[in-house]
C-alpha cells in the first residue's frame, strides 16, 4: 500500500467552536503528516465543485449554506492509507451516531437542523482526494 493523501477540513461548526487545533492534532497524534493548511472563506462556485456529487439532494442547499457560514480549515494529510484512516477517527456521517472516540462522537450531536453540522470532511476514495485537493488548494 503506498503513501496517500487526503484532504480533511475542519468545517465552519468546528472553526467557531475553537475546535480546529484539537481536531487537527488527533489526526497529527494518529502519525499522519500535515502538508497543507490554510483557513480560507469558501465561495458558493468553490462549494458547487466540492459537493458535485450532491446537487439535487434535499440537503444540498442547507449544506452549502452552512459551509458559507464561516470560515473553513482546509487541510492536506499524508500518510499510508490516510484516506481510510481519518474517515476512521471522523466517525460516521450522523454524529448522534458517531462511536465515542472519534471526532463527531465526541464533539458533535444533532442539532435539529437541516444538515448535517459533523465538524469535518475526509475525502472517500483516492480519486476524490486528488479532486478535492484540487479544488480547495489549486
Ligand atoms: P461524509 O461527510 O460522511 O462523507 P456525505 O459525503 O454522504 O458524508 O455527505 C456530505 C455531507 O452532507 C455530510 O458530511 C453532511 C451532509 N449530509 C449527508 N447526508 C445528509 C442527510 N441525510 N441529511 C442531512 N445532511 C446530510
Ligand atoms: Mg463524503
């Protein structure tokens, strides 16, 4: 298995929170290495690419809207499968459901909302990663 990346991001609820260090040091204390970082201001056209695969799903506007809330933490970790690995320490999508010990277990809940406010993406595949990356650093 060789060397992968992922991009991870610390999503608009987390950087609010005061959550981004603590989120992003699990992953650096997980032994991945952190390549790129930078907070940036997402716009409506960046969010469009990013979630391409959602258009036309009746979460979709509420998500984008609440990704354009706030800044963003955009990350770029290295490390042998990364991509699995942070999804593994994200938790599943719902974070009521998330197990205890990963981020969303941990630090998220349902909120009553629309969306879901689950404090970070990880990349699925290494076909999106390489996407994603694309998108969110040029
Ligand atoms: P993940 O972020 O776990 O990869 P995803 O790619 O299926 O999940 O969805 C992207 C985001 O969209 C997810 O983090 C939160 C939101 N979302 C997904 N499914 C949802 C649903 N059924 N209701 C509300 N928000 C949802
Ligand atoms: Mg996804």
């Amino acid at each position: 298995m060789s060397v992968e990346r992922t991009l991870v991001l610390v999503k608009p609820d987390g950087v609010a929170r005061g959550l981004t260090g603590t989120i992003l040091a699990r992953v650096e204390a997980k032994g991945y290495k952190l390549v790129q970082l930078k907070l940036v201001d997402a716009t409506r056209e960046l969010l469009e690419r990013h979630y391409e695969e959602h258009i036309g799903k009746p979460f979709y506007e509420p998500l984008v809207e609440f990704m354009l809330s706030g800044p963003t933490a955009a990350a770029v970790f290295e490390g042998q499968r990364v991509i699995e690995g942070f999804r593994s320490l994200a938790g599943t999508t719902e974070p009521t459901l998330a197990a205890p010990g990963t981020i969303r277990g941990d630090f998220g809940r349902d909120w009553g909302l629309k969306v879901q406010q689950n404090l970070v993406h990880g990349s699925d595949s290494p076909e999106s990663a390489a996407r994603e990356i694309g998108i969110w650093f040029g």
